[in-house]
C-alpha cells in the first residue's frame, strides 16, 4: 500500500499528503511567472512554422499593379507584399490623347497608389530602383535595400529615337507633361498671331507627327480637333495649322492588316493630315525635320511616336537582355536564369516570339505571375503564358470614331469608340477601394 501511494504521489504531484499543505502553494510561487515563457514544444513549433514570404512588386505598371492587387487578394496575410515605383501613380497610357479634349485634365488618367494599396494592406515605397542582387535576394533602391523571396519586375518603357541626330528637340508623348508642352507650344503661335496677324516664322504653323503607330494615330487625329478648337478661341481660321505624319514603313498602321492600314490611312487624310510613308527622318532641328529622300519639312513642333524600348533601369539589374535590352523571359514569365524572379509588359522580351507593346498583354501576365506565385508557394507546377493568335485592339480615331481590330477584322464607328471609351474608364476605377 505505501509504494502505491508513493507511485499516486508521483503521478498526481498537485495531491498532497496531510500536513503539507502549503508545498504546492510554495511550488506554485516559485514558478509563478513560467506561464509567459513558451515551452519547449511550443518553440519548436514555431521555429517549424513557415515564414510569411516577401512578395515584391518593383516598377508598379500594367502588370506589377494587377499582380499585387491580385497576389493579395488569394493569399491575405500569409505574404508580405511590398510595392515600389518612383512616381506616386500609375497613368494609364493608352487614353493619353484625351488630354487633348475639352475638361480631360491629368488626374483623370492616373491611379493613385495611395489610394490602392494601403487601403488593401499593402506596402508602398517611392523608390527609384538601382540593382539588384540575385543571390542576396534584396532590391537595391536610391535610399535602402528591400529582401525578397519573390520579385515581380515591371519597368514598362520610354521613347526610342535610334540615336537620330537632334531627337531632343522632338516631344515625345508618352508623358502627360510632353502633352502638355504641345499644348503650351500651340498656345504660344497662336498668341503670336493674335498679336501680330502673323506667325513668328515660316513653319510655326506645322506639327510633324514621327511615326506611324496607334499612338502617332490617336494623337495626330485627336490633335486635328484640338486645333480646331483652340483657333476658333483665338479667332483664327483652322486651316493656318498643317498636320503632316511621317512612317518609314510603306504604310501607316504597319503592325496591323491591310484593311485596317487602308481605313486609318483614309481617316486621316480626310481629317487633312498630310501623310509621308516610306521615308525616314534623318535628323531633326529647332526649326526642320530632315527625311531619307533628301527633303526636309520645315516645322514649329515635332512629335515623336516613332517607337519604345524598355526602361533604362533593366540594364542596371544584371539580368539576361536581348539585342533591345528587354529582359529575357520564360514561357511561365521568369527571367531566364531566376526561379523566383519574374516579369512583364513593356520591359520583357518573351521567349520564343516578341509581343505586342499593349496594355492588355501586361495585365495578362499579370495575373498569371500572380497565380503562378501562389502555386509556387504551394508547390505546384508553374503555367505558362499562352497568348491569343489576334489580340483586340481598337484605335482611337477622334470625332466620336474608332477602329476596332482583331486580326483581319476590323469595325470603324461609334460603337467601337463608345466600347474604347468604356474600357478606359472601367480600367481607371479598376482598383477602387
């Protein structure tokens, strides 16, 4: 009987035997403070719990926007995700003829991202990106170093004027600024007239438009109406404003099929636009722009569509780049060479065919980086981009018209207009909080 009393003792230590009523009080005072300190198991636990990974977005275009937007949405608070980019928003690039309209001003085509990610848990920094170190896995900024375990590149693209001989002179219009200088240059002759009857010098009143593309189209059309406009403010006749395109393909529109090159080409001569195809711009002065031909059109602003290249910052990463210096990227949208590093848009040359420069493409990756991340996490497989034999394109034609594309289909009129204006705006509230 004692060895089994003993044996209960051991068993049940918070028992007591009588007379010894105050041991466990004793115990209990001695280890009062224990309960805050984790045990043994529980430590081992957490050491054994994974750690939340650092998803990092760098350059928040197109793609990086939709890919954080997205990579929060599926996964919450089981990743950190950080956004980095050296502006305070994202202009949506595609509606940028617009500001050419009456009442567009440029806080209607940008994306604030102070209003995107920190109302979704999302941290932003305005950074300006200068390296990258791939082994460290850390993004190397203007004023600190960012750790990631998954890193999303989208520096989109800038002007490309192929080393031409006084390009500087020429705007270009990708920006909302370089709109706004055209404006500001418009404004200036046709003050000038007012005051004198007249034009500062020859030329003054011709814009030279260099390059053929959507972008030289939609601005070129939408600039016919815009001066139309302006001179019946000032009291001046229209027709003083000469608008003249220049492409050195054989024909306007030259990405896309022969039906749609025939249409955009007979808009816009019967908006009065002078169009030289087959001619490429040699050089370019204050006052002249000088073609392969050997004339030269003497001109008081010249615009420059003429073509992009990726952002200048891809050559500061170390990171495999074609002839262009876009970074090489794989079907399933990693840079060649990374596992854990990936890109889109304008930026990327992906292997084995080059894409289209369009907004559409950037979001469609996107979202698959998004996803493939989450799988990866996971550990699934990866999923590679597909893209679609035609993409949907449709070319803003001004006066409430528009060219919609779709290989060799094209649909010129309102609807199409009325469908580009609804797009734009369905995008522009896209990310709504």
């Amino acid at each position: 009987e004692r060895n089994n009393v003993k044996q209960a003792e051991r068993v049940m230590p918070t028992q007591h035997k009588k007379g010894k009523k105050n041991v466990h009080k004793k115990h209990v005072s001695q280890h009062a403070n224990y309960h805050q300190e984790p045990s043994p198991m529980k430590l081992r636990a957490r050491e054994n719990t994974p750690r939340r990974p650092t998803i990092l977005v760098a350059g928040c275009g197109f793609g990086g926007l939709e890919a954080a937007v997205l990579l929060k949405k599926k996964l919450g608070e089981n990743a950190r995700i950080i956004c980095l980019d050296r502006k305070k928003h994202h202009t949506y690039y595609g509606a940028i003829f617009e500001l050419l309209q009456k009442g567009v001003v440029p806080e209607n085509l940008h994306t604030y991202y102070a209003r995107v990610f920190p109302p979704r848990g999302i941290s932003f920094y305005r950074r300006e990106i200068v390296g990258l170190d791939t082994r460290q896995r850390k993004v190397i900024t203007n004023k600190e170093a960012f750790p990631y375990d998954y890193l999303i590149l989208n520096f989109g693209s800038e002007p490309c004027t192929y080393n031409i001989p006084g390009s500087q002179n020429a705007i270009p219009v990708k920006s909302v600024s370089c709109i706004e200088l055209l404006q500001q240059r418009v404004r200036e002759r046709l003050d000038h007239y007012q005051r004198f009857g007249r034009f500062a010098q020859e030329g003054d009143s011709t814009i030279v438009m260099v390059g053929g593309g959507i972008s030289g189209i939609e601005v070129m059309a939408e600039l016919h109406y815009y001066l139309r406009a302006e001179c019946t403010k000032y009291g001046a006749d229209p027709a003083l404003f000469k608008l003249v395109l220049v492409e050195r393909a054989p024909f306007v529109a030259p990405l896309f099929s022969p039906p749609c090159r025939k249409k955009v080409a007979r808009h816009l001569r019967r908006l009065g636009i002078t169009i030289h195809t087959s001619v490429a711009v040699t050089s370019v002065t204050k006052t002249k722009v000088h073609l392969s031909d050997g004339t030269a059109i003497l001109a008081g602003v010249v615009l420059w569509a003429a073509g992009l290249k990726p952002a200048r910052v891809c050559t500061k990463l170390s990171l495999p780049l074609d002839s262009h210096g876009a970074l090489i990227i794989r079907p399933d949208l990693r840079v060649e060479g990374q596992t854990r590093v990936y890109a889109c848009g304008d930026c990327t040359s992906f292997q084995p065919k080059p894409l289209p420069k369009l907004a559409t493409v950037a979001l469609e990756q996107g979202r698959l980086i998004a996803k493939n991340i989450v799988r990866d996490i996971a550990g699934k497989p990866l999923k590679p981009y597909t893209p679609p034999v035609h993409y949907l394109v449709i070319i803003h034609l001004a006066g409430r018209q528009a060219l919609l594309v779709k290989g060799n289909v094209t649909w010129q009129g309102n609807i199409p207009y009325l469908l580009k204006k609804k797009l734009g705006e369905a995008y522009l509230h896209r990310y709504d909080a």
